[in-house]
C-alpha cells in the first residue's frame, strides 16, 4: 500500500503541472457557432471566429455606428476574459489545494498501513473476499466491466469504466496491487479535463471512505469486550452509511435468543426475518418487508413496520454460525431522501462484516487466555484449605472471569433434597457436638430459591437477560440485581444429581452472559466444588486433631494411628489395627467394628474381641444397625434399659453388656460404610464426652483408610478376576480333549464364583434335548428341555437367580435329584454362541457363605458363558461327533455315482413304518435328526417321480436342501423343522385328497418347494413388528409384504446357484410357470392375504356349484395356495397334544424376552400354559376352522382334517374354558 500511495502522490504532482489541467470539470469549446451564440458569450470563449460577427469588410462601409459596435463587442469580450481568467485561477487554487490534500491523506494512509501492519488489525493481503461479485441481487456489473478498456481505448466524452462500481474502493480493500496500477495509468491517460476531474473526485472521495472504514475498525479494537462496543459500532456506521436506523444484533445460541441492546430488544431463534438470516446464514434485502412469509408482527413490525428497504447482513463464522447480524433501515441520500444502497454501501457492509468477524476471532484467541487464567485459578484455589477464604476466593475469580457483579453458590442436601449455603459464623449447636469449621449452612427451599430453585429442579441452565422476568424470579433471594442478566448454572455429578448452583448476577459488559461465560462457570464451579470438599474436609479433620490435641494423653496415639493406617491396603489388618489402637486409647474392655455388607444388606462384624465368630445384624437391627442406618452417635451407660439392645448375644457368651459407645463411619463422600461400638468403659460406668469426641475423630481416619483399603481390595480382586477369565478364555481356546476343556472349564467357573457345584449343558436343538457335559461322572443323564430350569433356560434364554430353588414351584429339580445333590441356591446362564444362538447352559449352584450369588457373580459368569459359546462353536465344527451331531452329511456319504443318478439308492430310501407315518397326519418332525429328515423330503420328490422327470441328481437335491437349511434360523417356531412339517403335511393333503392324478408333475414340485422354502431367512419378527419398527427390510419391501417377499427373494437366490439348481431339466414355459406359481405360493402365507384368499375360494365354488372347475388356470393355482396355506398350519390340524412344543414355541417366538438382569418376574408353568391355550383357541377360531372348512369343501377328501381342527379346537376350550360360556 506504501507503493501506492507513493505512485499516486508522483502522479498528481505530475498532473497538477499541466497547463489548463484540473480536477474540476472545465467547458468545452464549441465546434460549431450561429447566432444563438451571441447571447452566450461564455460558449465563445476559446478560438471564437469573429468574422462571423462582423461579416465581409468589403460589404461594409465604415460608419459611426459600426464602430461604436465594436467598440462595445470588444469591451464585453475583454469583460468575459478578464472573468473567466479570474474563475480559472481559482481552479487552480482549488486543484492545488486538492492535490496537497489528497497527499496529506496519502501519507496519513501510509501511516495508517504501518500501524495496522505492526498491530495485525488490517485486512490481510489477497485473503479477503471482497471481489467484483459481492452476490448482491441489488448491484448489477456493467457489461463493459466484464471486458475493460485499456487506458488508450479511452475516448473522449466517454465515461471511464473506473467510475463506476466502485473500483478505487475495490481496489483499496481487496490491497489490489494490479488494479491500482491500472487505475493510476488509466487517469494519466485520460487527455479530456472534465473526465480527468471526475476521477480525481472519484478517488478522493473513496479514499476518505477508505480511511474511515479504516478508524472506524481501530475503534471497534478499542471498544471491543466493552459497554460502548455496540454504541460505538452503531454511531459511527451511520458517518459511512447515511440511513434511518442501524442495529448490531447479537446472536447468543446458549439463550437462543437474538438481542440488541440499544433496541432493548430479544427476539427467540427462528423467530421473524432475525430468525431467518441466522437459520440461512444468507444477506437479505427487501423492498416490501411486510410480505415478505417470514415476516413477524411481534418482533419484526415494532422496528421496520413502516421501513421501504431494509438490509440484513450477518456475520458468519468458520463454523457457518451467525454471530452478528447488522440491520439498516432504509438507507438515506445527501437530502435525506431513501433510496437503494449502493455498491459502496454493500462494500462497506462486507468490510464491516470481516471486521466483526476478525474481533471475534480476537475474541476466541482472548478465551484461550482465559483457559490459562483458568489454570491458574485451579492451582489458587486448590492450593485453599479454608472454607471460607476458598469461597471468597471463588467469588472474585468468578466475577472477574465471566465480568459479572456477584456470584452466588448453593449447596444441595441429597437427604432432605433442599438447597443451603454456607456462612461465616459458629454453628448453633457448638456447644452440644463438636464444632469441626466456623461455617454453618443457612438452609433454602427449593421453592423458595428462585432462578437457582429453577435450575436445581430442571437440572438445566438459566440464562435470562432481566432476572424480574423470569417465571422462577423471588425477590428475597435474585432481588439485589433485579434489572440485569443472571445465569444459573447446576452442577451435575456423575449420578446425574444436581451437586452444587452457581449464580452469577449483573453482566457488566453486554445484555446476557455469554456460552464462553457458561463454560467458565461450570469449569470453575466444579473446580471450586472439589476445592470446597476438600476444604471442608481438611477443616474437619484440622478441628478434630486441634480437638484432640486439647487432650495430650491421646495425642501420640492418633498420630500414629493416622500413621499407621495410611500405610496399610488390607482390610483384615487394618481393621485389628484400629481396634487395637482404639480399645487402648478409649479405655475399653471390649470393641467390634462392623462394616456395610453391600450384598445381603445389614451389617457384618469383622472383629469382635472376646469373641470368634462373625455376627450378622439385619439392616436396622439393634444399636449397631441404629447408627449404621441413621449416622447417629449413641452414648448409651445402661446397655438394657435400651429397647434397640439384643441381650441374645451375651446370653449365648455369658458376657454382661453395661456401657456402649457406637460411632458411624464416614467414607469420603459422606456415606455411613460402618460404625465402631466400644463396650463396658474401663474404670468409669460409662464414657464421656471426650470419648465420644475422640471416637468421632479417630473414624475419619478410620473412613478414609477402609475406604481406601477397600478400593485397593477391589481393583486386586478384578485383576484377580480378569485374570482367571483370561486363563479360561485360554483353555478354551487351546484345549483339545473334551474332558480336559470341560474338566478345566467346571473347575475354573467354579473357582470364579465361589460355587459348591457348576455344570455345563449342551442345548441339542433338533431333538429338545439338555446333554450334560460332565467330564469324570458316568451318572449323568441327559433330559428333556420341557424339564428343569436348565431345559427353561435352554428354549427362552432367561437368566435365573433362585434363592430357594426346593420352594420354588415354577420349576421341578430333575437333574440335581437325579444327581442326588441338595440345591440351596441356583444360577443358570445361557450360552450364546456368534450366531446367537442357544448352543448350552450354565449352571452354578450353592453360594459359599451366602444365600445368594450375588450381581457380580451374574455377570461373571455371563461372561464365562460368552467365552464358553465361543469355543463351544469353534469345538462342534471341530468335534460334531463328540456334541451329539454324529451324522455327517449325506452329500459326503454318497458315492460319485450315487450324487449323479436320479434313482434312490437303498442309503437313501425309507422304510415301513416310516413310510406309513411320513403319509398319514401322525408324523413327528422333533423326532427325526437332519439326515432322516433329508431323506423324507427326498421320499416326498421320488414318490411323485419329480427326480426322474425333471432329472434332478441325488447330488443336486441334496445341495439345494442343504443350502435351505442353513438359510433358515435356529429360531423356536419358523425354523427348518417347521417347514419339513409343511412339506410332509402338504404331502399327506395330496395323498389323502387324491389329488397326485389331478395335478401336474410341475405343480407337485411347486407345492413341495415352496412348503421348503416358504420361511427361509425368518427372523422371528411378523411384517406388522417390521413396519412399525422400520427394519431395513421393511424399508427395503416397501408397501409390499415384508417377510414373505423376502422369503421368496431367499428363495431364488438358493435355486439360482448352480450347485443347488433344481430346475436345469425344465423348458423355459415350465420354469416361467414354475416361477409364477412359486412367488404367488409363498405370498399367499401372507396373513394379510388370508380373508382375501377364502373370499375368492368361496366364490369359485359358488361358481361351480360346490366344486372346483379344473380346467381353470387361476382356479388350480387357488387350489395350491389354499393346500400351501393348510400345510403351513398343520401343527394345529394334527392328533391333540397339549405338550406338543410348537404350541409353545410360537408363544416364545411372538413374544419378547424376560431379561433376568432387569426383570426378575417368570410367568408360571400353569399361566403360561393358559396363555398358549387361549391363543391356540383365538387363532384357530378366527384363522383355521375357516380355511380347513373351505379346503374341505374344495377337497372333499380333506373333510377329515377340518373335523380334526374342531376337535383340537374343543380340547383347548377344556384347558383354557371362557368365563362366560360357563
């Protein structure tokens, strides 16, 4: 900027010394004159042509009068010389003094350059955004703009393109070397005087403006962070930008509000056209602002109601948040007239804009300082032990920090749920307990505490701009500032209970406190409350030694107790240590100290001198548990005069209680984790008052060495823990033997939880079946799942933790009778292997010392079982023989030759009875392993000679069920025994319907593929629990029905794969047709489309007169939906059996889980068995009667089912008989 200004100040030295050259616009010479021009002898001025005024001199005779004439002429003419020489020096005069002017205000700007360089306050070079498009719809760019002229294309009488759009002020604030020097030579180029003092006026005039943005930015430094920054920013805007009014908005996100202070104003987020600019982030310009939609009558209409243009202009951050906003209300004239800002005025606006922005990074460089001041201020008040000096010191901090008046801190009371603070002075009841500060607790209610009443019961900030405005506002205690700006801030704990209240009061600089002020005061808040308690800690244990050095026989043996204790971690040793200093100190015959038992509740005795076994007291029982239950000091002389005494003790010993002394102990946060109870005072028939005194104080050492005794023991023991849960973790992973995995697996577990016994089951899900692995113990037998907790844990997944397993009825104790072991307490975890799937359970039994296994030993061992299903996993994909799956799969069993022949070997047939059975309505799936299973579906396939006329391999058949098995989940209703069920009972429809003959060999294949496949993939969940929890395959299958969509979509991808392609050997009618029928099949399991489905069957046999008409196309596709409908409800279509595990399993599937960690209640075996039976009764009413009814009439064959429906139906009717038939 030096160089250009240097370069100007040379050019209009330069420019000055030409003669007839100036600033000011000088006339020009007429070219061409007539008579009109006599009258204006000014216009004549220059090169006049006199011979137009006198004619020829040979037409004239010399007369008296022609020379008087002249005479005249010429004298009017050496008037009009002599004053226009007069106005063209002072021209000059005015251009000189211009020119000395404009170099005084260059070298002020050089002047001003250096300084903003040395303070780093001016615009940085070729980094601010002020371009030629500042993306105003208001300013249009010339077309010739786009293409300027170089200086030598200007002409003359042609204005310059550098007078218009602003460019000399362009130029300056974007310190545009380049265009300078090209305005410079183009002004030096231009030869006309008029257009040359245009220019020259031009760029005096955005040089003061340049200047002025330029002082008006120094200002903002100086006033910024002060009263006067809004006020001065306002005032001064108005020198550069002539308008009606101009507002700076500040945007406060912390009170979602947007405030101006000289308005008195607030305006909520997205509030009004404020609203709209801080959402947008975007200038806004209107010229008709009351249509404008976002336009507001409460906050917009009280300012602009009767404005014609009003400008928005907000400062955004890097972030894209809006800081500031800058209003301008319409924008004035030199006559106070309202026009359309200009491009100046839109460059001032952006100028301005960069300027805030700038101050507020200032700003944000200022909150890193304050950080370090808020380090500083930690280590000062860290370094405070007096509680009254650390809250004075709080205060001073705080209000120089977050610029406030007055700050205000309450304390809550957890226990009585009120808010106190605290005070210099004694406490009231010094004379009656032993005064541990000179501070007492002025205590407040909550209702009565106002805007800090508020924040402690929402537990959120209070951040309002006048205190007498809020709805929480109390005179008695927000009164003293009533008119300024409060905020409240509730310190949470890690509990999320409100801990302490600061209220600062009385902003000194802005209208409300800022989210930098809030992050202060919370920062310094929990700073001060750890500060606070740790004051008030030492105060405490200062008094209780200052107490105690009151007495000199006790003073050695305190110190070394406090000695002593901080030098031990194990709680055994610690605790004798204390008695033993504690009964020798006190005088005491005897002493016991009891400790919280935190899992049975009550009160364990850890040391009873005199005494060899532990005592356990009841929560709330006799003295001990009065003191640990209410933190009372009881100073009893006469042990039986007592009601709360238990004489039962010395009964037993023989022992006589007189005198008792019983003191609560404290932990660090002011929790009772014990108490001491000295007993029968040595010399004296009871203790006194300095006993009690020393007894308070020796148990703060005592709280804070078991406290950290007991943090020590515990993170010992979870090392010791996790450390045992990695060795197991390792021998499950590295053992190889299964009676070395189970062997080390029981022992471990065992060990981790400290139970008598611990077994582990294998979940044998094909045959419902609990297999105990019990390495070293050849009695163990392997039961049903319908039997012991084990088997109920097994099929729901429902953790149990029974205390009394022999009374409990929900369960019977199969296995541990069977074992012959007496069970006191039981634990009984699922494992769960990858897949999440029951794959075994464990069972832990009888607590070592407790009647219970605790929380901790719940989730230990849940742990163990997550471990165990992991290995367990890894283990049957190792060892499948050893785990009760000892069939290898058939595809491995066959020969080359077999895998490629359509004909069925004897490896693969069934035989009678299991002929008859797979035909008839008695058949079992639960009862048949995979393989068997296998081998029936691929009976159902010979038997309708589908093999050999489709000329499917054994090989490929065997693929494509194995490939369906293992898309199907191990889930308890929808699973694959579920749909080899649907394929035998579709099966036994055809046979016992006769219908093999009446339908084709591709609608067999048909019914029997999609009974297979019509669940694959089912996740448990119906399509109404997909839609309204809008799973990614609802949201996938939208409008469409979910879970049978995707089944068919399962379906295709199975038979699309090359190994399991059933469908090679069909033409492309048959597989076009075989696809048809088999997405229209599995659609029709759809319950949505249930009613729709019998409507339409029922109207076809209306139609044919009570039968089927055949040769119909759509009518034998109805057929094999409604036969595909029957097969999928075959388990309630079959011979009544009440225990028959499907119609439980349905139950479970539909359902949610019981957690047992959140949820201890178990529906009882006899309610839940009327539960199943009342939804048996519902669905079979309202879903199957109706479609085996209409099956039965379409198929008159099939009658016999729908009356087997009936009979099942009735049966259920006896478990579960309805209220209201009786």
């Amino acid at each position: 900027m030096a160089d250009q200004s240097s370069k100007l100040t040379s050019f209009l030295k330069t420019f000055s010394n030409f003669p007839g050259n100036n600033f000011a616009p000088k006339p020009a010479a007429p070219e061409h004159k007539d008579e009109k021009s006599l009258n204006n002898p000014v216009l004549n001025f220059g090169d006049a042509d006199d011979t137009g005024i006198f004619g020829d001199s040979d037409q004239g005779n010399a007369t008296q009068m022609q020379l008087s004439h002249m005479e005249n002429l010429i004298q009017m003419k050496t008037q009009q010389i002599e004053r226009l020489q007069a106005e063209v020096r002072t021209l000059i005069r005015i251009q000189n003094d211009q020119a000395i002017a404009l170099e005084m205000a260059l070298q002020d700007r050089r002047e001003l350059e250096r300084q903003l360089a040395q303070t780093q306050t001016g615009l940085p070079s070729n980094t601010i955004n002020i371009g030629d498009d500042m993306g105003q719809p208001m300013i249009q760019k010339p077309a010739s703009a786009q293409q300027r002229p170089s200086s030598a294309h200007i002409k003359n009488q042609e204005t310059p393109y550098f007078l218009e759009n602003s460019m000399f002020l362009r130029a300056f604030l974007r310190n545009d070397q380049s265009a300078l020097d090209e305005l410079v030579k183009s002004i030096q180029s231009i030869s006309d005087q008029n257009t040359r003092g245009l220019a020259g006026q031009a760029l005096f005039v955005q040089m003061q403006k340049y200047m002025q943005l330029n002082q008006f930015f120094e200002r903002l430094s100086d006033d910024s962070g002060t009263d006067n920054f809004i006020s001065t920013f306002e005032n001064n805007i108005r020198n550069l930008i002539d308008s009606r009014r101009i507002i700076l908005w500040a945007h406060i996100p912390s009170a979602h509000v947007i405030v101006s202070r000289t308005a008195s104003l607030l305006v909520p987020e997205g509030e009004g056209l404020l609203g709209k600019v801080v959402s947008e982030g975007q200038k806004l310009i209107l010229t008709d602002i009351s249509r404008n939609p976002s336009y507001s009558l409460d906050y917009d209409a009280p300012l602009v109601s009767n404005a014609r243009v009003t400008v928005y202009q907000p400062v955004v951050n890097s972030k894209k948040e809006t800081i500031w906003i800058i209003q301008i209300i319409d924008r004035l004239n030199a006559k106070g007239n309202i026009v359309t800002p200009t491009g100046d005025d839109f460059l001032i606006l952006d100028f301005l804009s960069l300027s805030l922005l700038k101050l507020y990074q200032e700003e944000t460089r200022i909150d890193e300082m304050i950080k370090r001041i808020l380090t500083e201020s930690t280590r000062s008040l860290l370094t405070e032990r007096q509680v009254m000096p650390l809250l004075e010191t709080v205060q001073l901090t705080v209000t120089r920090l977050v610029g406030c008046e007055f700050l205000q801190i309450f304390f809550t009371d957890p226990a009585t749920n009120s808010i106190f603070q605290l005070k210099e002075g004694s406490n009231s009841e010094a004379s009656a307990e032993v005064n541990l500060s000179s501070v007492s607790r002025v205590n407040l209610p909550v209702d009565d505490a106002g805007i800090a009443g508020i924040a402690f019961k929402t537990k959120k900030v209070v951040n309002v701009a006048v205190a007498k405005e809020h709805e929480g506002y109390n005179a008695s205690v927000d009164g003293q500032y009533q008119n300024g700006a409060v905020i409240a801030v509730p310190l949470l704990s890690s509990k999320g209970a409100v801990s302490l209240i600061a209220v600062a009061r009385q902003k000194r600089n802005g209208m409300m406190f800022t989210d930098s002020d809030e992050i202060i005061l919370e920062a310094l808040s929990r700073v001060s409350q750890g500060a606070l308690t740790n004051a008030q800690s030492h105060e405490r244990n200062i008094a209780e030694i200052q107490k105690a050095l009151n007495n000199h026989k006790y003073y050695t043996a305190l110190l070394a107790v406090a000695q002593e204790l901080s030098a031990v971690l194990d709680t055994d040793t610690l605790v004798r240590k204390i008695m033993t200093k504690a009964q020798s100190f006190i005088g005491a015959d005897r002493c016991s100290l009891f400790l919280v038992d935190k899992v049975r509740g009550g009160l364990w005795s850890m040391v009873a001198h005199g005494a060899t076994d532990r005592i356990h007291i009841p929560e709330g029982e006799g003295i001990a548990g009065h003191v640990a239950a209410t933190g009372e000091t009881l100073n009893i002389p006469d042990a039986y005069n007592d009601p709360r005494f238990n004489s039962a003790v010395d009964k037993t010993t023989g022992y006589r209680t007189r005198s008792i002394l019983c003191v609560a102990i404290h932990n660090g946060s002011g929790g009772i984790i014990g108490c001491t109870q000295m007993i029968n005072k040595l010399g004296a028939p009871e203790f006194s008052k300095t006993d009690v005194e020393l007894m308070t104080a020796f148990n703060v050492f005592c709280g804070i060495a078991l406290s950290n005794a007991q943090l020590f023991e515990a993170a010992t023991q979870s090392k010791k823990k996790m450390t045992a849960m990695l060795d197991i973790a390792l021998s499950l992973s590295t053992s190889m033997t299964l009676d070395a995995l189970v062997t080390n697996i029981m022992a471990r577990a065992r060990e981790l939880i400290e139970a008598e016994q611990c077994w582990l089951f294998i979940h044998d899900r094909i045959h419902h079946m609990c297999r105990p692995l019990a390495a070293n113990n050849e009695n163990a037998v392997e039961f049903s799942c319908k039997k012991d907790a084990v088997g109920y844990v097994a099929v729901t997944g429902t953790e149990l933790n029974i205390s009394d397993p022999k009374n409990d009825r929900r369960f019977d104790m199969y296995y541990s009778n069977t074992m012959n072991v007496e069970v006191n307490s039981m634990l009984i975890i699922p494992v769960i292997d990858a897949s999440g799937q029951i794959v075994g359970v464990v069972k832990a039994i009888n607590k070592k010392g407790m009647p219970k296994f605790t929380e901790e030993d719940q989730s230990l061992l849940r742990a163990f079982a997550s471990f165990a299903g992991l290995a367990l996993e890894q283990w049957m994909s190792k060892r499948p023989g050893e785990f009760g799956q000892s069939d290898i799969e058939l595809v491995e069993q066959l020969s080359p030759s077999e895998l490629t022949s359509v004909e069925l070997s004897d490896r693969m047939k069934i035989f009678d009875p299991l002929i008859g059975i797979v035909a008839s309505n008695k058949f079992d799936v639960l009862e048949y392993q995979r393989n068997d299973q296998f081998r029936i579906l691929i009976h159902f396939f010979d038997q309708f000679d589908l093999l050999t006329t489709f000329q499917v391999s054994l090989g490929t058949m065997l693929r494509f069920l194995g490939a369906v098995y293992n898309e199907y989940h191990h889930i308890p209703f929808h699973n694959f025994n579920f749909a080899v069920s649907a394929a035998q009972f579709v099966f036994y429809e055809l046979k016992e319907g006769k219908l093999c003959t009446v339908l084709n060999k591709l609608e067999l294949l048909v019914l029997l593929v999609t009974c297979i496949c019509h669940d694959m993939g089912h996740s448990g969940r119906t399509n109404v629990f997909n839609a309204k929890a809008q799973t990614p395959l609802s949201i996938l299958y939208k409008d469409q029905p979910v879970m049978e969509t995707f089944h068919c979509s399962s379906a295709i991808k199975v038979l699309s794969h090359p190994t399991c392609n059933i469908l090679t050997g069909m033409n492309s009618e048959q597989l076009t047709n075989f696809w048809t029928f088999l997405i229209d099949c599995i659609l029709a399991t759809d319950m949505s489309q249930h009613q729709k489905i019998l409507e339409e069957a029922e109207a076809k046999l209306a139609q044919g007169e009570g039968s089927f008409d055949m040769k119909n196309a759509s009518v034998r596709l109805l057929l094999l939906k409604l036969l595909v409908k029957g097969a999928t409800n075959a388990t309630v279509s079959r011979i009544f059996d009440p225990k028959n595990p499907w119609s439980s399993a349905i139950c479970e599937e539909a359902l949610p889980r019981i957690d047992s960690r959140t949820e201890e209640t178990i529906v009882c075996a006899n309610d839940k068995d009327l539960d199943v039976a009342r939804g048996q009764i519902k669905y079979i009413q309202d879903i199957c009667v109706p479609l085996f009814t209409t099956l039965g009439r379409a198929v008159p064959s099939l009658q016999s089912v729908g009356d087997q429906v009936r009979v099942n139906l009735s049966k259920w009717k006896e478990i579960a008989p309805d209220p209201e038939e009786k």
